[in-house]
C-alpha cells in the first residue's frame, strides 16, 4: 500500500544554490534526493512548501514525500536514518505519516518568514551568515510606521521579482513587524498566505530605504499603487533570510 510522508527539514542555506535541483549546483532537494536513494534503493521525488533561493536558511521546511507500494520503512528511518546520510548544513527534525494524497506545497495555508538586519558600525563575524549589515543608522519609528501600511490584502506588484510568473499579484500580509532586540539586531517577522517571488527581500530592501531616509512611509503608498518595481528599494540579499514556519490546517497525521 503506497504511503505518504510530512518531512519538516531545517538548513543553512550559506552553501546551497537554493532548494531545487539544478543541473549543475548543490541545492538541499539534489543532498536530499541522493539520501533518500541510498536509505531506500528507490529514486523518490519530495515536494517542498515553497522554493528558498540560494542562500536564503529553514528552520522548518515542510516536505511531502509519496512512498510506493512495498516501502515498509518506518518513520523513524526517514528521522534517524536520514539524518546519517545527509551534511551537517541539513537535518530531517520529523517525519510523521500522514493521509494518502497530502501535498506540502498545495496544502500550505501561510508561511512565517524571518529577515534579520545588523544596524552597527562594525561588522559582527558570528553574524556573517544569517544578517544582513546596514552601517548607516536606520530609523526604526519610520520603518515601522511604513510596515503597518503594507500589512493586508494589497496588489504587491512592486516588489517581486522581475522575473515572477505569477498569474496575479495580489497577496496578503497578516504580520510585518519590526523589532530591535538590542544593540542594532533588527528582526523583521513576516507573516502571510502567499508569497511572490522575492517579495519579502523586496520589502525589506524598501524598509530599509526608508530607515535610511531615502523613502518616507508616504512613498511606500505610493510605490504599493503604483505597481512599478522599479520605483522600490533593492533585493535585500538572501542570507538574511529565514523560512521560520508553513502553516496548515490539517496533514491527516
């Protein structure tokens, strides 16, 4: 009888050209893949929530894997085992079975980003991998007051990528806020249904701006009507960014 599995991964993204496989690069799914052949004598194909870019870290990744007919391995092979066979830079944290036709991509409800911001005069070593350095002061009260106007259902055409092929760009942001955790460690929680190609990285690199007073909260309306990317700040860059958590209502585990 075929089974299904829920799969939540977490990686450092410093060293992977991002989650899907590609011809010539590492990526997670492509170290993923090569694992679970070597666990199961099977070429099995997992489906990821969402797509992360190259550089850009999970802390929970959710995965649906379809195991075929015969496959008697328990869940704990797909824990334990798995994490044997994979590097350091990623780890099965669980497997659970779950009902027959579960898609992590389709079945997602919202995902929970995390970018994390620097705001010092020198650079911190431990931080190189996971924080994005602003050297220049930013003034949070006018981020944040820019954040409140994103949050809600809006045409977010402006800050995704140019290369996004999505059919509409409306989405909706249930959380963007911004919080210093003390000596200039900015964090950005990002909460929402959907996500457009770079979106959240576009927002912050808009924010920041604003930190900087290169753009006011009055310009983030505008940009937001005017639908014109260019009109935005720049792709903040991806090791600053966090796959923190994908929401579902149920998996049927």
């Amino acid at each position: 009888m075929a089974r299904t599995l829920k799969l939540t991964l977490s990686y450092d993204g410093t060293e992977f050209d991002g989650w899907q496989l590609q011809p010539t690069g590492r990526t997670v799914q492509g170290v993923l893949e090569t694992a679970l052949f070597k666990l199961t004598g099977q070429p099995l194909r997992p489906i990821a929530a969402g797509r992360t870019d190259a550089g850009v870290h999970a802390e929970a990744q959710v995965l649906s894997l379809d195991l075929p007919d015969g496959n008697t391995l328990p869940c704990k092979a797909f824990h334990h085992g798995l994490n044997a066979l994979l590097p350091p830079d990623v780890a099965v944290l669980e497997a659970l079975e779950v009902a027959p036709g579960f898609n992590a991509r389709k079945a997602a409800r919202g995902k929970h980003y995390r970018y994390r911001v620097l705001n010092r005069r020198t650079r911190h070593p431990l931080q190189r991998r996971t924080h994005y350095v602003v050297f220049q002061p930013l003034a949070l009260a006018q981020m944040q007051a820019a954040a409140e106007r994103l949050v809600g259902e809006h045409d977010f055409a402006a800050f995704r990528a140019a290369d996004c092929q999505c059919r509409t760009t409306v989405r909706k942001l249930h959380r963007l806020s911004i919080v210093d955790l003390g000596r200039g460690d900015l964090v950005f929680e990002v909460e929402g249904t959907a996500f457009l190609k770079h979106m959240v990285r576009n927002l912050v690199g808009t924010l920041v701006h604003v930190g900087r007073g290169k753009l006011s909260p009055d310009d983030v309306d505008r940009i937001l009507a005017g639908r014109d990317r260019t009109k935005a700040g720049p792709t903040a860059p991806p090791h600053g960014l966090t796959l923190v958590e994908v929401r579902y209502e149920s998996t049927g585990g």
